[in-house]
C-alpha cells in the first residue's frame, strides 16, 4: 500500500530510488487531498507514503489511482478526496492487531483527519499480507487476524458499516461473508 512502484536497487551500489515516474492514473488532482504526517490536509501526490512509511524508498502505489477512479466516476457529487495514508511496508497482520502502535496511529490519524475537517470517514484500503506468507502458520491464520482487525478498526471508529476494499493479488482468492460484511482472502 505504502507503494513501491517505479522503486530500484542498483545492485552495484545497494543505493534504492525511486525513478520519479508518475504514470498518468496517479497524477495530482486538486480535488485529491492527503492527510500529512504533521495532521494537516495537503495536496497529495506521489509518492504518497513518503513522510509515513519514513525507513524506507517509496514509490507509486494505489491510493492515488484510487482516488483519481473515484473522482472519475461522479465527480459532482463526490466532491473532494481525501486520503489519510497510514501503510508501513513489510509488516505482518499480527503487527497492526489491536493495541499495537501500528493499529494506534492508524485509528488516530483516521480520527484526527475528521476532527481536522476532513468530512466523513468513507471506506478503508487494505493491502497487506505478502509478509504473512512467508510461514504457513502465519498464511493460515491470516484470514481470522484479518476479521478481527477489521472488526476491531470499525468498533474503534465507530463505523459498524463502513466499506472495506482488500486489494489482494495472487494465484487464488475467496470471497466469504461474516456478520453481514463482504471479506477477502487469499
């Protein structure tokens, strides 16, 4: 999520950069707005993870094609877009669990957003899970971490019904529903 695209390791030099190419579906937009790491609303643009995912190169990723989709599709009554990035690359499920500080700054910044004049909470992007794979007890219990996260996120925000999109990319994905609510696995 944090976005690695257009990210290269010079193997001679170990040196990773990003190459600064912005393809077109992730191009600014003025009605697309990022909530920074200071908790302020600014104009987003790639890469977007830049001052959030800090430790590591960043690149192009899918909230900006997201959010330029978004528009495309009713741009008079969406408005405004607004993203409040929160991904870290190469981490677990188990490391965005309930009472984890990865899980804190994402229900705190999702609530300072509103509080800052951000509208309303819409829907949640998720895409995560490549560093689960790489155990079979961790793959495995992937899908009941998932539902409890995503349980835990809209009892903490307060949002029973919000919509939760799981990008997935694999070889084979399920769809199955729990309580009234559409989940995705791989």
């Amino acid at each position: 999520m944090a976005g690695r695209g257009g990210v290269h390791n010079n193997t001679a030099t170990g040196a990773v950069h990003w190459d600064g190419i912005v393809p077109a579906q992730c191009e600014p937009n003025p009605s697309i707005l990022r909530f920074s790491k200071d908790l302020v609303w600014v104009p987003a643009h790639e890469p977007l993870h830049a001052d959030i995912d800090s430790t590591k190169t960043n690149g192009i990723g899918p909230g900006m094609p997201f959010a330029n989709a978004v528009l495309t599709q009713d741009p008079d009554s969406v408005g405004a877009v607004g993203l409040v990035p929160c991904a870290v690359g190469g981490t677990t499920i188990s490391q965005w669990a309930k009472g984890g500080a990865l899980y804190g700054e994402m229900v705190r910044r999702a609530t300072a957003a509103v509080a800052a004049g951000g509208g309303n909470l819409r829907g949640l992007i998720w895409y995560q899970g490549e560093s689960d794979t790489n155990s079979r007890e961790d793959a495995e219990g992937y899908r009941g971490r998932l539902e409890t996260l995503f349980y835990h996120v809209r009892q903490d925000l307060q949002l029973p019904a919000l919509p939760i999109i799981q990008v997935i990319y694999g070889i084979r994905s399920e769809f199955f529903y729990g309580a009234g609510r559409l989940f995705t696995y791989f």
